[in-house]
C-alpha cells in the first residue's frame, strides 16, 4: 500500500494536469452535427451532457479522488513534513537518498521513515484505504 501511496505523491503534479486537460476535454468536445434525424433517448441539452460525463467519467473521477486526498494531506502539513514530501517525492531529478534528505532535515532517518509512514496513511486513509 505505501508504494502505490509514494507513486501517486510522485506523480501528484502530473495527475493534476492530467486532470484539467480531461476536463477540458470533455467540456470543449464540439457535439455531433445535426442532421435532423432523431437519436436515442438521449436529452437534446449539450450543457447537461457534458455535465453527466464529467461526473460518470470513471478516469476523471479516480484522479478527482487522488488529487483531492493527496493535496488535504500535504497541504495541511507542518513545513518540516511539507519539506520532506517536497524533497522526497517532487524533486526531480532526485539526487538524495532517504538519509541524505533526512539530514537535509536536520532529523535522524528513523524520524524521517517515521513522518513517511504517518504521511502515506493519512493519504491512505483520505483515500478509504484504511
């Protein structure tokens, strides 16, 4: 669990835009052409239609999740934690080892594994993993 928590932190910025671009997506496609012929049961209104497939839009929906519960945690972070998540996961490329940023954080490594574990469930927990 804590691996697939660290590889969302990792691509935390990349889902973000990933996500605004699905949105946009869906809310800029042009709708088919009228041809005067009738279709389905589908609703004639192009706004609602649009709406409905931002909130059925599985893959937009998993990332709204991610972001959402990734970003109440990190951002409510103290700056010492905020630090290491900055450090540990958003820093490209990363050249520090997990010792390596712990005494960049002036705290001894075990205090950094620590603050990772508290980090990773909190997200886990936000995500209804726990």
């Amino acid at each position: 669990m804590r691996l697939y928590i660290e590889s969302e932190l990792r691509g935390y910025h990349d889902t973000m835009k990933e996500l605004e671009e699905a949105r946009g997506d869906v809310l800029n496609e042009s709708p088919l052409p009228f041809d005067g012929m009738p279709r389905g049961g589908e609703t004639s209104d192009p706004t609602f239609n649009r709406a409905m497939k931002l909130i059925t839009c599985n893959r937009i929906n998993y990332m709204c999740r991610v972001t959402y519960a990734i970003g109440n945690v990190v951002w409510a972070l103290p700056p010492d934690k905020l630090q290491l998540v900055k450090l540990k996961y958003w820093t490209k490329p990363q050249r520090l080892t997990d010792v390596g940023i712990a005494m960049k954080l002036n705290c001894h490594p075990n205090t950094f594994y620590l603050w990772r574990a508290e980090i990773c469930k909190a997200i886990a927990r936000g995500l209804g993993m726990m």
